[in-house]
C-alpha cells in the first residue's frame, strides 16, 4: 500500500484573495488572482521525492454561491496544474466539493465529510495510517481525522485549541513534520487517544 500527504488548496497552496465585496478572504475568483504561497514548490516537491502521492481535496462552493462560472473554476484549476506541471509536480487526484450547504442541500463531499479521502484510499490503495491531511482550516483536520488520518493545522495562532496532531506555520514547516521519521510513531499515539 502507498501513502498520501492530502492537501487543502486556498491557504494551504495558494494565497486566500481579498474580497471587497464580501469583506473577507476568498478563494480566487479569477485564474490570475492563484498565486502560490512561498515554499509551497519546494515543499511539494520534498513530499514527492519521499514517495508520497499527493491528493488534492478543497470545497469550492463559488459556483453554487453564484460568484464564478464553472468555466472560470476549470480554468483556475488549470492555472494551477501548469504552475505545478512546470516544477515536475504532478498529483495523483484532485477532488473538489463544488456544492454549499445554503445554496445546493447537504451533500456527502464537503470537508469535515472524508468522503473523497476514502475514494483515493480505495482508488489508489492508500495507507491511511503512513498518510495525512493538510490544511489551514478546523474543517480539514476534522476531515483526517474521520478518515484516520495523521493531521497537520496551517495556523500561526498558538492559542488555537484544536486537536490536530500537529500545528505548522506554512506548509515548508508541514513538509519537515511529515518527513521526520520520528513524527509518524508520536502521531500514532495521538491519533489513538482522541
């Protein structure tokens, strides 16, 4: 069986955007706007040379909420397969939730669900135990964890009380945790007292 480094997208590998409109930070709204955070490449590219096959899982209720065609979304996932493409970064899956559940019903796929994690563990014969989820919101370690999943938390605010195995201030710092072949054996133990 293999293992996984799963990914969140918006905050995790590209910047979040300003919206004026909204008043908050958002996935992009236009191809142009994906710029991908500093270290991201390198990081991507450690985990890929360690053999970990990596799996993209974002929700990405813009065109549910009505603020992007589904066009628009394809070609910001372009955007992004080229940036990676360029560097020799290719990832084995890419899942997105495209529903909300204000505008669309509930749904089995969006995050914290470990809907498409289970799909890529059954697809691609994935380990979940040598695996893990990446990303900057609660949502996303909620996630790992009803997969069994070890979890690391993008956050650089310390009093954050959430029960993720780890906490990383970007994903350079996530990367390190994974490959420390001390980190798997402590997270073991966490991931069985919750």
């Amino acid at each position: 069986m293999r293992r996984a480094v799963f990914l969140d997208r918006d905050g995790t590998l590209n910047h979040n955007v300003w919206n004026p409109r909204t008043g908050a930070y958002e996935s992009p709204l236009a191809p142009e706007h994906l710029e991908i955070l500093p270290g991201t490449i390198p990081a991507l590219q450690e985990l890929r040379d360690a053999g970990y096959l990596l799996v993209l899982v974002s929700n990405q209720p813009n065109f549910a909420k009505g603020k992007a065609t589904m066009q628009t979304l394809e070609d910001i996932h372009r955007r992004l397969e080229d940036i990676l493409q360029a560097q020799k970064i290719f990832f084995t899956a890419f899942y997105y939730c495209l529903h909300h559940p204000d505008f669309t019903g509930e749904c089995v796929c969006r995050k914290p669900s470990p809907y498409f994690l289970f799909q890529a563990r059954d697809k691609f014969s994935i380990n979940f135990a040598e695996s893990w989820m990446v990303g900057d919101r609660i949502t996303d370690v909620e996630c790992g964890y009803a997969a069994g999943v070890n979890t690391v938390l993008l956050t650089n605010a310390s009093e954050m009380k959430v029960n993720a195995n780890h906490l990383a201030a970007d994903l350079c710092s996530a990367a390190r945790i994974i490959l420390d072949p001390h980190t798997l054996k402590a997270s073991a133990g966490l991931r069985h007292s919750m």
